[in-house]
C-alpha cells in the first residue's frame, strides 16, 4: 500500500509474536497445575469418542487444504472445510446457519487478507471472480 512503511515480513512476525506469547502462558499455567496433578492427567473431554473424531475431522481438514487449496482455491476449500467441522459440531438442527457461514466467512476471510492486508491466498477456480 502506498505510503505504509511495512514490509512482507510485519503479519508473520506479529502472528509469531502473538503463537509465542501464547504458548509462554500456557507453559507457565500448566507448569503451576503440575504440582497437585502428575504428569500425565487425561480430563473427561478427551475420553469421549466424540473429541476425537473432531480431532480427526481437523486434521483431515487440513490435509485437504494442503492437498487441494492450490487446484480448487481457498474459498471453496475452506467452505466445505467450515461446513463439515460446523455440522460434526452442531448437528444437523443448524444445517442452515452451518451453511450461511461456512459460505460467507471465507469470503470475509479472503477480502481481509487479499485486499486489505495483501496477504495472497490461492484464488483457483473463482480467480476472475474474486
């Protein structure tokens, strides 16, 4: 952008900033739980199947980012990704406001990084669209 003193390296730096600041703090909150637990505590959430088909479900959703973000485009990638995470979550009573966001949050997404931060995203199939 024209008269803004930034250059490639601002938003990845910012995230890493924030990823480290992140990660600082619950080093230090687990490490002061440690002393009554032990080492090792497996809590409630994560004996339920449930949480790991959800687990499942995101790293799928991130190997299929992977696989087809370049060919099909982040818009429709990250749609059928929201969707499915949406309705594994929220069940098929919210089939319809699954939808509704999962089509207009990766535009939303793409505008942001595309237009305003020039963060470029794979286009694919909608590239004259967008």
């Amino acid at each position: 952008m024209p008269g803004v003193q930034y250059g490639a390296a601002v938003f990845p730096r910012a995230v890493l900033a924030v990823m480290f600041g992140a990660g600082a703090w619950l080093t230090v909150k687990g490490l002061m739980t440690l002393r009554g637990t032990g080492w090792l505590q497996v809590d409630a959430w994560a004996r339920r199947p449930g949480s790991w088909i959800m687990f499942a479900l995101i790293v799928a959703g991130m190997v299929f980012y992977i696989l087809a973000a370049d060919a099909i485009g982040f818009v429709p990638v990250a749609g059928v990704i929201i969707f499915v995470l949406l309705l594994a979550a929220r069940g098929r009573a919210h089939l319809l406001s699954s939808a509704i966001l999962a089509l207009s949050f990766p535009l939303l997404l793409y505008y942001i990084f595309v237009n305003a931060l020039r963060v470029p995203l794979p286009a694919g199939w909608l590239g004259g669209v967008l």
